[in-house]
C-alpha cells in the first residue's frame, strides 16, 4: 500500500490522539494535499516546522497502531465478512429448504458487517 494512503488510513483511526498542531499538519498534508510551504504558511510556522510536525506526526501514528491494533483488527474482520460472505452464499446456490435459508441469514449478516467499512 502506498505510505500516504496508509498514513491517511491511520489518520482516520487515530488522528484523534495527536496533539492539535500534529492533527493539523498531518490532515492538511496528508488529506488536503498540501505542499510543505503552504501548510507553513497557513499555520504561520517555517517549513521545517511542517517537516518535523509531519514526521512525528507519522511516528505516533504507527506508534498507536503497534500498541492498539486497531486497522489491523478492522481489515481482519472485513476480510473474514467477506469470506463469510462469499461461503454463504456458495452454500445457498447449491441447497435448498432450510440450509439454503440459513445461508442467506449468514450472508445476510456478512453483508452488514461489510457495510460497518462504509
């Protein structure tokens, strides 16, 4: 995955637990697109300010998801619910009655667990 995609993913989940300063520099950096010059001029501080802020900002970030774990469960429950998913409904196409029942239940439920993702 490409490292800005998986900072802004990380953003997504902990963004929350940086300081206001590292949330700012790291949304407008990695979510805005912003260059460092116009993150330090908008937040009225140099560019090797942005620089360092970015960087701890990404230090901590990866530090959150060592310790909590929490994009890692998140993609590992979405990868389960889609094999879920994809069985169910492979059961549900060669039954009948009330195995095929069941599955559809079992896909039915798959898919809202998909849909937590959205």
């Amino acid at each position: 995955m490409e490292k800005s995609i998986e900072i802004s993913l990380l953003f997504d989940f902990y963004g929350e637990l940086l300081s206001e300063k590292k949330r700012e520099a790291a949304s407008l950096y990695f979510n805005e697109d912003l260059s460092l010059s116009e993150i330090a001029q908008h937040m009225g501080i140099t560019r090797q300010g942005v620089s360092d802020l970015i960087r701890r900002s990404e230090s901590e970030l990866y530090d959150f998801e060592n310790k909590l774990g929490l994009y890692s469960r998140f993609e590992a429950i979405n990868a389960s619910a889609l094999k879920i998913k994809e069985l169910s409904q492979s059961i549900a196409e060669e039954s009948n009655g009330g195995t095929k029942a069941k599955a559809l239940d079992i896909f039915t439920e798959a898919v809202k667990i998909e849909s937590l993702e959205a």
